[in-house]
C-alpha cells in the first residue's frame, strides 16, 4: 500500500440536495424523502497535496444514496473541472474519491456502488445566497436566500463543533437544482441548500 503525504486543504463547499431546508442528515436523521440525492461543489481556498498548490482548483460530487447516508450503497459522478492541469487532475481524484483518506476517506465510503470520474467544465460561485454552480449543460444549481411565510429572508445556520466535514453549515434555498447525466438525473427546486467551509487534515 502506497503511503499519503500528510496534506491539508481548506475548501468552500455548495451543496444541494432533495431533502427540505434544513436537511436531516446534519442531525442524524432519516432522509425527508426516504432517498439522499444531492450534488456537492468544491472549490479549494487554499493548501497543497503532496507540494502541489490547488488553490482554486473546483471538483463536482453529484450522488445518490438510497437510505441515508451512513447506510452506505451509494453511486457517484465525480467531474473535476476541465481546468486543472494533469498533475492537479491526479492530485483531485485522489482526494475526492476518498483514496487520500481524510474526511472524504471516510465519506466516499459510503459511495461503495460505483463512482465515475470525468473531466468537465466546471463553474462554481461562492456568495453566500447568491452562490450558483454549473456544469456544462448536466447541472445547474442556483442558491437563494429562505424565506419566511411574510417573504422576509432568513438567516438560518447549523454548529457543528465535532463536524467531520464541516463545523458549521448555512442553509439556503435551491431554487434551481438540476441534474441530467447518463445515469443520474434530478430536479428538486426549491429544496435544501448549504454552504459550508472544509478544513481538512489527511490522510
């Protein structure tokens, strides 16, 4: 077995899934629908892998679970953007698909039915309810913000200080979320959407 260089990453996460706001899975419960079905972009803010810097460097998990989560069974699509030269590509897919170990080691071990990697143009915007992700023509994610029965917006956040992948999340609406791959497709609007920050530690 191939020994991993300690690394450390911290990356800005958008997420959106088909559960409603809020998500139950950041508390340990079921699924709102019975199925997890989400899409994750990452975008690195700063850090390096084994001396290679990938500050800026963006990667795209769409997924599908059929319980919750840590009831494993899940199949992926990992597509790192067209962008990143071969060194980085490499660097990338050993991080996201969990081979690097770190937090997404433990959590692509619940992805054990299969993930793909492709290589795509990726476009991810980090502002808060603002943020928007899209991948050619096969996803499309627009946050905005919630919205109270009065149509006032809410700030709504989750702590997390034992958080494996997080220690806080932002939840936000999706008013667009859309997915069109050769095996997974999803349209959910108006469903739970996050921001989060990653301060990871591997392997």
């Amino acid at each position: 077995m191939t020994e991993v260089e300690n690394w450390e990453l911290d990356v800005d996460m958008l997420t959106a899934c088909n559960c409603n706001y809020g998500c139950p899975c950041t508390f340990q419960a079921p699924p709102t629908y019975g199925t997890c079905e989400g899409v994750i972009g990452y975008q690195v803010k700063k850090g390096s892998f084994k001396g290679l810097n990938l500050e800026g460097q963006k990667w795209v998990l769409a997924v599908r679970w059929p319980g919750a989560i840590h009831e494993l069974n899940g199949v992926g699509v990992i597509l790192i953007d067209e962008g990143a030269n071969e060194e980085q590509k490499a660097a990338i897919e050993e991080i996201a698909t969990g081979k690097a170990g770190g937090p997404l080691g433990i959590f692509m071990s619940t992805v054990n039915k299969g993930v793909n990697v492709e290589t795509v143009k990726v476009d991810l915007h980090v502002d808060g309810k603002d943020s928007w992700l899209k991948v050619d023509e096969s996803i499309d994610v627009k946050f905005a913000p919630i919205r109270s029965v009065t149509g006032d917006e809410q700030r709504l956040s989750s702590l997390i200080p034992d958080g494996m992948l997080t220690k806080k999340e932002d939840f936000y609406s999706a008013d667009t979320f859309k997915v069109n791959l050769d095996d997974m497709e999803m349209d959910f609007p108006k469903r739970n959407a996050i921001y989060s920050l990653g301060e990871w530690k591997g392997p």
